[in-house]
C-alpha cells in the first residue's frame, strides 16, 4: 500500500498526495510540497519542531567537524585558538573547549531528577551550541543529534 502525505491543515484536511520520503524527526510520510531534503539526504517536514531538530543537527555536525581536528591536536576546538587543552567538553556536541569558549546554560536534567531533588543543572556549551540553546529555548537537550 502506497503512504500518502500526511500534512495537514487546521487538524481537519490532509493533502493525501504520494508521499515521497518519510520525516526523520516525526516519522510521518509528505509529499514534496511539504517536505525537503537536507543536506545529509534526510526528509524533513515543515513542522516547527522538526524544522528546529534538524536546524541544530546541521550546527553540531558542522561544529563536530571544525573542532575535532584541533581536539586531536590537543587543542580548544574554537577556531583559531591556540589554548590546549584540558578544558570542558560542549553538553551538545560533546567536543573540547578552553574555559573562554564555554558558555553555563541552566537546562532540565534528562529522566528522574538529580539527587538533590533538583530538576535543573547547570551545562556548558560552547559558542555555537549555547547560541542554539538560546534560540531555540531548548530546555532539554535533543535526543538525535
């Protein structure tokens, strides 16, 4: 049985066309008018908060890939510092930065809460990743990055 896309508007009516590839982030299949793919060959639908994973998948990879040759190196992974390392690792990319290129974010705590009752902890994020916390008002951390 052929899937057919299942954007829809105003919860009432669903655009039924073919489906052509099938969301990473949702699972749901869309035609070509309501999804596109990115640049790693994924369908992303329109939806805001898919719109919004991939965005910050885009930006970690990206970082990932600028910062782990100068992690191997021994050095911050920011570009163009010369600091080595030890330092603190990112909360999202999970690359080496010196302490002036780690920003603190308060974001819940994945799970159960901490063993002090608390729900919130204090995480670091380097430039890139703090900016995307910040725009995105993430509050927990994405599973798929």
């Amino acid at each position: 049985m052929a899937l057919s896309c299942e954007a829809s508007r105003a919860l009432v009516f669903r655009c039924g066309r073919p489906a052509v590839g099938i969301c990473r982030y949702c699972g749901r299949p869309f035609c070509g008018a309501h999804a596109d793919r990115n640049s790693n060959g994924d369908w992303v639908c329109q939806g805001r908060a898919c719109q919004a994973r991939s965005a910050i998948r885009e930006t970690v990879l990206l970082v990932r890939m600028r910062a782990n040759p100068q992690n191997q190196s021994g050095l911050c992974g920011a570009p163009g510092c010369g600091v080595r390392l030890p330092g603190g690792r990112c909360g999202l990319c999970g690359q080496e930065f010196c302490p002036a290129h780690l920003n603190a974010r308060a974001v819940v705590v994945a799970g159960q809460a901490r063993e002090d009752g608390a729900r919130k902890a204090r995480l670091f994020f380097c430039d890139d990743c703090a900016g995307l916390v910040d725009r995105y008002r993430l509050l927990t951390l994405p599973d798929t990055v």
